[in-house]
C-alpha cells in the first residue's frame, strides 16, 4: 500500500480555535479524521504529523523519502523556510502544498512561498478540502 506523509506546521495544533474566520472551525484532529477517511477510500495510507519547530519538519521531511508522495502545509515557515525548501527538493518525491487560508488574498509578506518552486502544485484557500484534493492527486501521480 503506498504511503502519503501529510507534515502539518507550527500553531497548525490550534486549529479550531485559532482564527476560525481564516482557518475554519475544525480541530486539526477533525482535519486528520478526514484525511485519513479520504486515503481508505483512495486504498493509501496518511502518515500524518504535526511539528512546531523547523528542525522537526525537516526531520519528517527526511524521514518521508520512501514515501509515494508528500502533503505539506509549512504554516509561517512557507514563506521564509530555505531549509524547508531545500529538505523538500533533497527528498525527491512529489510533494504538494497546501495553505487553508488564501495566502495571495492576505497580507503582502505570505502570497511569497519559497517552498513553491520544489512542489508540483499549490492549494490555497480551499480550507480543510485542500488537505483531501493534494491527497487524491497524489494517489493517482503515480498512475499517469
Ligand atoms: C497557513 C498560511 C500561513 O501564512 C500561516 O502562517 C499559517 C497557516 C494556511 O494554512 O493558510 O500558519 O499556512
């Protein structure tokens, strides 16, 4: 069965009740509850994680090189993170980018993504159903 990590950044773990007018009013555990019902209809798997620190998504992104794919939402680290951006491009797997917030209908400062340029695709402003498009596409990536 092919394996999809799913990296969920910092102050993701507040969802629900950190700006829910932006972020929507799920919990990030209501989030996950529905990826992972997305990947057993899709028969792959979600290996889901969130981390805070910078180092720490590194490390996931490292530890997702035998992965099929890669779903990634960077949070603040997407628009400054060149050690997310290279971590991604070391890896060589498809990965997709996923923002719950429209980040180009924002502030100035987050419609810049450095990690951008090393995915295949962007997903933003689509809320939690972002999450589940990247997942669908990337089980099917390998099929084309
Ligand atoms: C975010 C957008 C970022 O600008 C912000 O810092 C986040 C969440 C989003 O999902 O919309 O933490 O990545």
């Amino acid at each position: 069965m092919r394996t999809i990590a799913v990296i969920h950044g910092p102050n993701l773990n507040l969802l629900g009740s950190r700006n829910p007018d932006v972020y929507g009013s799920l919990t990030m555990e209501q989030i996950n509850g529905k990826i992972d019902c997305r990947a057993k209809e899709l028969k792959i798997s979600a290996r889901i994680r969130q981390f805070n620190s910078e180092g720490e998504i590194i490390d996931a992104i490292h530890s997702s090189a035998g992965c099929a794919g890669m779903v990634i939402n960077p949070g603040a680290y997407t628009h400054y993170s060149i050690a997310i951006r290279d971590a991604i491009e070391a890896v060589q797997i498809p990965a997709v980018e996923v923002h719950l917030s429209n980040i180009h209908a924002r502030e100035q400062f987050r419609s810049t993504s450095v990690i951008a340029p090393v995915c295949k695709g962007q997903i933003s402003g689509l809320g939690w159903r972002g999450y589940l498009l990247a997942l669908e596409y990337l089980a099917a990536a390998g099929d084309e």
